[in-house]
C-alpha cells in the first residue's frame, strides 16, 4: 500500500499561499513558463492598463483575475505569452485627483496655477501608488510583466498610437462622423463612460414637446414628445407606425386643454392658437385638450418622406432621408 505523507487539518490557507508564493519567485516561475514555449504559437496579451493614481480595492482582485484565467490556460496549452503590463497614466480621474490635492474647483484654476505646472504634478500622482499595486498582483497570483510594463505618458508609447492610427488612415477606414456623447462643461471636455460613473446620480429630467415645421406648408408643425431632450440637437428623423391613424389638427381654443399639469403641449408656453400640427389621432384630446379642431384624417404611411425643419440646425448632413418621416415599429399611440 503506497504511502503518504499526513496532512495536517488545521491549516493556514493565507501562510500555504505564502508559501506558494515564495516558491514562484525562488524558482522564477512565471518566466520560466515563458522562456521554455520560445518558439511556440503565440497568444498576444496586453493588460487594459490601471490608473495607479489610485490605491488597488477589492473590485480589482476580481478583473485582475479574470486577466489571468485566460493567458494561464493559454499558457498550459504550450502556447508563448508574455502577458504585457501597463499602465494608464491619463485620463479625467488622474486631473480630479490632482485638482482636490490643489484646491482648484474651475478650469481658470488650472490655467492660474499653469498648465505645464498641472501637468506635473499629474505625471506625479499617476504613479504614486504602483508599489501597493505591484503588491497586490503578486499576492493574487496574477502572472504579468511588469518589470517591462508600458506608460501611456511615454513618448514611445504615444508615437506607437499615432502609428497606428495611421496605419488605419492608410486603409482608408478612418471616418469622421457626428456621435452623441456625455459632455462636463466644468471640465469642458467629452466623457467616458467610466468618467460619468464616477459622479453617476438619479435625476429627473423633463420630457418636452416639440413643433417640426414642415417644409413648403407655413403654420403646419409635426408635434412629437420626447423623454430625451438632449438628443433633440443632433435630431436625424422623426419616426411613425406606418399603420396607426394619423390627424391634422388646428388648435382653435389654447384654454381647452386638460387641467393636469404637464399633460399638454400648450402648457409649454407655445402660441399653438391657429396652428395646425400633425400628431396621432388617439393621442388629440389628451395632448392638445377637447378645442382641437381634426382638419384630415391618414395613416402614418402618408406621412413617409415628408420633410420638416429640424429644432437645430448644426447637424444637417444626414442623407437624403435626413430630416424627413420615417417608419419605425417601435412607435406607440398610447403615451
């Protein structure tokens, strides 16, 4: 009968893996995985790179492990991965941080203190804690270079994204378009959206409803409501169901409309007297009140192609079939 060495119970799972670890640097085990597949199919990895600006919380043993199942299976596979580190070294929450350490609260703060300065103190700060970093991905197990780990502030890594940006222009698949984005005008900048969800808070925003006056036809509007008012500046198209039922509507009595506030398009403070607006039948009474008189019935597929002047005019390049009536099956008459 074979004969085993007696395991003791009571272990200490925290000094086992001290253990273990101890005995991964002894014998340099995460290189050595690499230098004996010199030669094998490799499997490129490089990290999506932290902000060390920051001290490593619990949140990013879970992420960090993730990055390691994968390059480990690899790895056991027989394949070659070096398993690059980095680190991210720009970016909103690298200023903030720097901003509460300076007192500032506005931009012309930054532009006081000296933008070359600020930018100092930011290449400062981004490294500040790479150390407890470094400690926690040893502690985990986590297998990465970064000894050789990349900076996002080095110049070699910054001429690398210009390369290959233009290696992009160069294949000709590199646009420029128009996309909506989160924008802070007290940081005058565009956000991520990890930078929105670092001050993320419920509010209430108001829905508005809004006269699309048609083209060749004065005093006749689309009236359309939206829960979305901020994406009225790069409006593209107004949308119908292609068979609900469809009015023109002359508002003849702006008193007759229903008493509870914010149930009318009247109750926006718009002169609609005399008006003729385009709207969904079902929807008359309870939006422009019982003084609506119906000047013509149709279907929403009537409507289709019809072209209007949108709210904004900074956006017009949208096509032949910007700015006008289209189909869409997600159109509902009952709001």
């Amino acid at each position: 009968m074979a004969q085993h060495h007696p395991v003791d119970p009571a272990q200490s799972f925290p000094e086992l893996e001290q253990r273990v670890l101890a005995r991964w640097r002894e014998r340099d085990v995460f290189r050595e995985s690499v230098r004996r597949r010199q030669g094998a199919e490799p499997f490129v990895f490089y990290e999506g790179p932290p902000t060390a600006n920051g001290r490593p919380g619990s949140h990013h043993v879970l992420s960090r492990v993730f990055k390691d199942v994968f390059p480990r299976y690899q790895t056991m596979r027989g394949r070659l991965v070096h398993r690059k580190g980095g680190w991210d070294c720009h970016g909103l929450p690298v200023e903030l941080e720097v901003e509460k350490e300076l007192g500032f609260n506005v931009k012309e703060d930054i532009e006081r203190y000296g933008v070359a300065e600020f930018n100092a103190k930011c290449r400062e700060s981004v490294l500040r804690y790479v150390d407890e970093w470094n400690a926690l991905t040893e502690r985990i197990g986590f297998w990465i270079d970064t000894d050789e780990a990349y900076f996002t502030l080095d110049d070699t890594y910054v001429e690398s994204v210009w390369w290959s940006l233009k290696q992009v222009w160069d294949k000709g698949l590199l646009y420029e378009g128009n996309k909506v984005v989160p924008y802070c005008p007290r940081c005058g900048t565009a956000l991520s959206s990890h930078e929105v969800a670092l001050g993320y808070r419920d509010v209430v925003d108001p829905s508005v409803y809004v006269r699309f006056p048609l083209e060749g036809q004065p005093g006749t509007s689309f009236l359309a409501w939206t829960t979305m008012p901020w994406t009225l500046v790069p409006h593209a198209a107004l949308a119908v169901d292609p068979e609900a039922g469809y009015v023109r509507a002359r508002v003849k009595d702006v008193g007759a409309h229903p008493a509870e506030p914010g149930a009318s398009a009247v109750d926006v403070g718009a002169d609609l007297e005399g008006e003729t607006l385009i709207l969904a039948e079902a929807l008359v009474e309870s939006v422009l009140g019982e003084g609506a008189e119906i000047e013509e019935r149709m279907p929403g597929s009537a409507l289709l192609g019809t072209s209007y002047a949108p709210p904004f005019p900074y956006i017009s390049d949208y096509g032949e079939r910007g700015h006008t009536v289209l189909p869409a099956e997600f159109v509902t008459t009952e709001d």
